[in-house]
C-alpha cells in the first residue's frame, strides 16, 4: 500500500523541475541548477586549462622557444622527459645544482614558516590574553604594516641589513647577502599577517578552559603549553603553511640581496631562464622547472589541509 506521508514519484519528479526539495520546500529551479552547473564547469575549465598547458609543454619534444598556440590536444606529436631532465642535470647556466637550489628554498621556506609560528604565537597570544598600555596601538600598528606591501620595505630593509657584517677568520660575512638576511627580511612581512591570524582564531578558544588548568594547579605557562597550544594545532598549521608558501615562490627579496650562485633559491633560478623579451627563453625547460617547483608546495598542502580552512576561515573572521 502506498505511504500516505510519502510523496509519490510523480510528485518528487514534479519538485526536482521547480526547484523543490524532497520535502517540498521552495529551492533552485531546473534551469537555475543547470545555469549554475555551466558555469561552474567553464570556471574549472578556465582554471586547469593553463595546468594542462604548463604540463603538455614540459613534455613537449619540439623545444620551442616562443609558444604562438593553445593546443586543445597536449600530447599531440609525442612526449619526451628530455626538458626534466636537463633541469635535473643543470637548470641553468649558473654553477649550481637543481638539488642545492631546492636545498636553499627549502631551508629558507621551513625556517622562516617555523619562526613566524614560534614568534606569531606568543605575541597573538600576549594580545588575545593580557591586557597592557598601548595594546590596542600596537594591534593597529601590526594591521598596518599587514596592508603596506611588502616590496615598499626592501630599500630599507636592504640598508639596514647591508650594515650587520662579521668578521669570521678573515672572511667578511654580510648579513644582507646571505640566506639568513633574506629570511629575516621575509619573516618581517610575515609576521603581521600571522600575528593578526593566530590572534583572531586564540579569540575563540574559552578563557575557562585555561582557568580550569590553574585550578587543577597549573601555572599560567604550563596552561599555555597544556592547553592554549594543543588546541591551537589548525591555525599553527595554516600559519605554518602560508608563511612556506609564501617564501617558497619569494622572488623580489632574493633576487636583490644574494650575490652568491650557490645561495640562489629556485624561483631565482627560474627567472634566470627567461630570455630578454622571451624570445629565447626554453619554454619546455621552463613549464619543467615550474613544474618541480609547484610539487613541494603540493605536498606539504596535502599534510595541512585538513586544518587549513577552519584555521583560516576562523582566523580571519574571529581577527
């Protein structure tokens, strides 16, 4: 027997056309789906397309040194690893190594990400928590220096840090041209952003739960580190991840402070391969290096992103 409660097929085929749900309520028409479903395929399209493109060249045999053409079939006239591997072999004319270049980029990248979280944290952490002379001043100063672009402080920063030199066995060490003023220079555009992040998203964590810790017999610190901190693993993860990010594709920086071949970073070395005009430039070798610089980046958001939208989304919302 036919459940009176249940609408019958008829009736559910009747809704899905007029934009109803299951239960009858009011939802998108048929044709508004539809519209929507297009749209969402063409912006999909726009967005792998130069993905494919960058990927068919890399393999391309024709070693091209100007692209005039889209081509709607990749892999049309064969596939050749040739491009990945004289990048492996020697990616530019520089007396460099493919593998001391990732070496560089990823020590600058994990060091500076791992400096903005272990800073970001105690300062969000004062200005969620305490309450001081001049903090509310200082949160402004830190979101003004978040909306200053990052590339107006270089001069300055260039100065500044071309004056710290060292004598060490004879040899004059300048902090300015070395990988580690680079990265301080970075991690200064870094750290408002994730000041501002780990703040917004300590706002939303309950000041009970540390209360509940210091009557337990813990002390502020050991309420912090037992508590605040396990607790704040997603935003520390997004925070951790934009700040690699962001210093992994850093070009401006390096390309004005390092001298010295051997301290050069992958997107130097990328740079380096584009000809005057880009009419010389090797394009194969070239989608290839670009290519195997995206990777490391891909794989280290396959760790965080479990935690990088609530992170983020909270963050920013909460900051």
């Amino acid at each position: 027997m036919p459940n009176p409660g249940k609408p019958s097929f008829l009736t559910r085929v009747r809704w899905y056309f007029q934009g109803r749900t299951s239960t009858g309520e009011r939802g998108m028409s048929f044709g508004s789906q539809i519209l929507s479903q297009l749209f969402l395929l063409l912006m999909a399209a726009i967005v792998l397309y130069p993905i494919l493109w960058v990927v068919s060249m890399s393999f391309d045999p024709r070693d091209i040194s100007r692209p005039t053409e889209l081509r709607l079939n990749p892999f049309q006239g064969g596939l050749t690893l040739k491009a990945y591997a004289d990048i492996i072999k020697q990616p530019t004319a520089n007396p460099v190594s493919l593998g001391q270049l990732m070496f560089n980029s990823f020590r600058l990248a994990t060091l500076t990400g791992i400096a903005s979280i272990i800073v970001g944290i105690f300062a969000s952490y004062a200005f969620s928590r305490l309450r001081f002379a001049g903090r509310q001043t200082l949160m402004i100063a830190v979101l003004t220096v978040l909306m200053l672009p990052s590339i107006a402080t270089l001069p300055a920063l260039f100065v500044l840090l071309n004056k710290v030199q060292f004598d060490i066995g004879g040899q004059v060490f300048n902090l300015r041209n070395s990988l580690i003023g680079v990265g301080l220079a970075v991690l200064s555009g870094s750290l408002p952003f994730a000041i501002w992040n780990m703040k917004g998203y300590l706002d939303t964590i309950p000041k009970e739960l540390e209360e509940a810790a210091l009557i337990d017999g813990c002390t502020p610190n050991s309420a912090f580190f037992r508590v605040t901190l396990p607790l704040s693993t997603p935003v520390l993860a997004v925070t951790f991840f934009l700040g690699f990010m962001s210093t992994w594709t850093e070009y401006p920086t390096s390309w004005l402070f390092l001298t010295n071949p051997k301290d050069f970073t992958l997107m130097m070395a990328l740079y380096n391969m584009v000809g005057q005009y880009s009419n010389t430039t090797p394009w194969s070798h070239f989608a290839a290096m670009s290519i195997l610089i995206a990777l490391p980046v891909t794989i280290v958001y396959l760790f965080v992103q479990r935690y990088f939208v609530g992170g983020l989304a909270i963050g920013g919302v909460k900051g």
